[in-house]
C-alpha cells in the first residue's frame, strides 16, 4: 500500500515538473512561479492528507468529492501540459542530437547542444490546459445541476394496441450522497412532474453507500406524483453498501433493508427480481426488475426468477441498472425483452455530445452502451446518463438527465 502511495505521488511530481516548465518559460518571474510552486506543494499536501484520512467506514462523503474535484481540476490541464511539453522535448533532443553527431558545437554554430524550451510552445500549452480547467470548474459549479430532458420514441410490431403512445419517465443515479443544493434537485423534481407520463421508473443507485444519505431527501423525492400506472424501482451496485467497511454483517444487512426501504418512503414500487404486470383496456405489458447484474460488479440480478410469472409473447420492459446485462445475457435471451432500461455509467460524466451528430466519452472504452438508445436484434436498450453524480463532483458535456419514453405500434407505413 506504501509502495503505490508513493509511486503515485511521484507520478504526480513527474506531472508538476512538466507543469512547471511550462509556466516557468512563459512567466520569467520569480514570484510568480514562486507562487505557483506553493499552491502546488499546498494541492500535493491536501491530497495526501485526503488519502491517509480517508476513512472506509464512512466511506464516500462531500469532503472526498471535493479533494477528488481537487485533483481533477489541478491534474487533468497539467496532462494536456505534459503532451506538449513531451513533444518538445523530443524534438530537442533530436535537434541536440544533431548537433552533436555533425560537430555543429564544436565548429561554433550551435552555440549549445540541447536548444531553450520556446516560449511560444509553453504559451500554446498553457492556453489549452485552460480548456479542461475552465471545463471542469463549470462542471463542478454549474453542469452538475444542468438538467435535460431527452425524449426518445420507440416503434415496436408486437406492442400491444391498448399501449400504442404509452409514456414513460425514467430517472437513474440518484446518488443522493453526492448532493448539496436542495433549490436544484427540487427545480429536477419539479421537471419530472411536468413530464406527465403514464408511468414513472428508477432504475438504481439512490444512495452512494448509506441510506442516511437519503434522509434530507425524503420529502423531496416523494413529491414526484405517482401518475396512473405507477412508480417502479430497482436497485444498483451502490445499494449494497459494498463500497465500505462495517463494523458487523449485521450492520450492512441494516443498513441494504434500510436502503430498500427508502424505495416505499418516496412511494415507489422496488422490484426484487420480480415482475409486475400494467394492465390497460384488457390488455398488459410487462415490467421486469432484476436486482443489480453487472459484468465487473456484484451479481445479484436473476432474471429467470424475476420473469417466471410472465411468458415469452408477454410485451416486456426491463429494468437492470447496468448496461453490462443487457450485453452480456438480455438481449441474446430466448423470450425477447423488448425494452431495457439502464443507469449506471453516468456517461463518465465527462464527454462531448452534439446531439444527432457526435457522441464520445472515455467510458465508451469499458461500455458498449453507454448513454441514449441502441437497438440490436429487434430489441432496444436506453442507458440513462444519470440524475445525480459520484466521485467526480461535476459533470462536462455529459448532462444530467431525465428521460421520456414514448412507445409506438409500428405501422406498414412507419
């Protein structure tokens, strides 16, 4: 533990050193890198001290957001830095090189081997470090909070007549841990209301790791109105306290029913591997929920056990936190789930988006679906970007969001 401690604080001197460079040809000033230097060593420090005190029996709190916001913000334009920097100093050494293979030195050209870092690069890379800065600085201040609506229409050949224009509302990671401006998860709320759908869905993670977490939000969550055909949930990979140490067994087991709990206190309906059918003008769909199933994390989610009430010409909907599921067993599944709804990769929080046009975010290394809607073998997935935010106190181009679902009978003619 020691060992990587320090190979990751030296990692970190090796980035404040290029870092340095740069500002240090730009500056010419004393003072000035002096200052630079002192705020450095002061970021360095805060993060140490943010590492040892980090306490895993309380696990995720706003003082370890904020040392992680810390981090990015000091760290990511310094690797921008570094590109740059790296990349001039490959060309010195190739120009040095030449000078001292062709005895440009020695015959008084050249009057030094290795030629001076240009001011004009370190003026380049400052000014493009400053994008991820400013980036992050208003994810962590405002984008955090810069909720969107997205509205996807589905057409579907099987759809049951009586749902044709069926509405949904899905919501996914709440992570109300994270939070720290009630007049913003209320205007969230308030958004949600006014979508007006038939049907309200949470697909997991209310907490980071504690139900307390949740306490202060109780009657905000529980203002979001239970429209006609009701308000269903299932659980994430945060909901089981697996993320920090207890003291005893017994204190998670209370602390996951205290979790599930929280799901009946805002009036929604949690689906333990079950089912539960929607019944309009004599006919149904289905709504499958399944305990959290992730590729890389825990494997509570059983889907054979929570579709054994229904049958394979039921119309369904599923709700698994983690689009990993989808992937790995749903979509390839003998009785054909029709519509998967997913949480869970936040889209990494950080991305860029042009709606229709341009979609990236590193997570699209670990997912496949990662945010928005896919489709494959008749089947469709949508991987809800996330209502809250977790490790990271911000989000940059990837945009909270509130997702609206309108299912359609596909027509001869559509």
């Amino acid at each position: 533990m020691i060992i990587r401690f320090l190979i990751f604080f030296l990692i970190l001197l090796i980035i404040d050193f290029y870092a340095f460079q740069a500002v240090k040809t730009v500056v010419r000033n004393s003072i000035a890198t002096g200052i630079y230097v002192a705020i450095s060593v002061g970021v360095l420090g805060y993060m140490a001290y943010s590492i040892y005190s980090y306490d895993r029996s309380v696990g995720p709190s706003s003082e370890s957001l904020r040392s992680a916001g810390f981090f990015l913000l000091f760290y990511v334009p310094k690797l921008v830095l570094i590109v740059i920097m790296f990349g001039e100093d490959i060309v010195r050494l190739i120009v040095g090189g030449y000078n001292f293979i062709t005895n440009t030195y020695f015959e008084g050209i050249a009057t030094q081997y290795m030629p001076d870092r240009r001011k004009f690069v370190s003026q380049v890379a400052l000014g493009l470090a400053a994008i991820p800065f400013s980036s992050l600085v208003y994810g962590m201040f405002k984008g955090k909070y810069n909720f969107k609506v997205i509205t996807h229409t589905l057409f579907f050949d099987d759809l049951p007549d009586a749902f044709d224009g069926f509405s949904l509302t899905q919501i996914s990671d709440i992570h109300s841990g994270s939070f720290d401006n009630p007049e913003k998860i209320e205007y969230a709320v308030d958004l949600i209301n006014e979508q007006k759908t038939d049907l309200i869905v949470f697909t997991g993670d209310i907490v980071n790791t504690k139900a307390e977490e949740m306490d202060p939000w109780i009657d905000t969550f529980k203002r979001i109105r239970t429209p006609e055909f009701g308000k269903f949930s299932v659980l994430g990979n945060h909901d089981y306290g697996e993320y920090v140490s207890w003291p005893s067994e017994e204190a998670k087991q209370n602390n996951f029913n205290a979790i599930k709990d929280i799901h009946n206190k805002i009036d929604f309906n949690l689906l333990l591997n079950e089912s539960a059918f929607i019944e309009k003008d004599g006919e149904r769909l289905a709504l499958v929920g399944v305990e959290n199933w992730g590729h890389n994390f825990k494997k509570a989610g059983d889907l054979q056990k929570a579709s054994e009430n229904i049958s394979a010409e039921d119309f369904k909907i599923l709700l698994s936190h983690d689009p990993s599921h989808w992937e790995k067993e749903v979509k390839t599944h003998k009785d054909h789930y029709h519509l998967t709804l997913s949480g869970h990769t936040h889209g990494f929080q950080f991305g860029i988006e042009i709606p229709g046009i341009f979609k990236w975010s590193p997570v699209q290394y670990v997912y496949k679906q990662w945010a928005g809607v896919y489709e494959e073998l008749g089947q469709y997935i949508n991987v809800n970007r996330g209502f809250g935010f977790h490790a990271y106190p911000g989000r940059v181009g990837i945009w909270p969001e509130i997702t609206v679902i309108k299912l359609k009978k596909r027509s001869l003619n559509t």
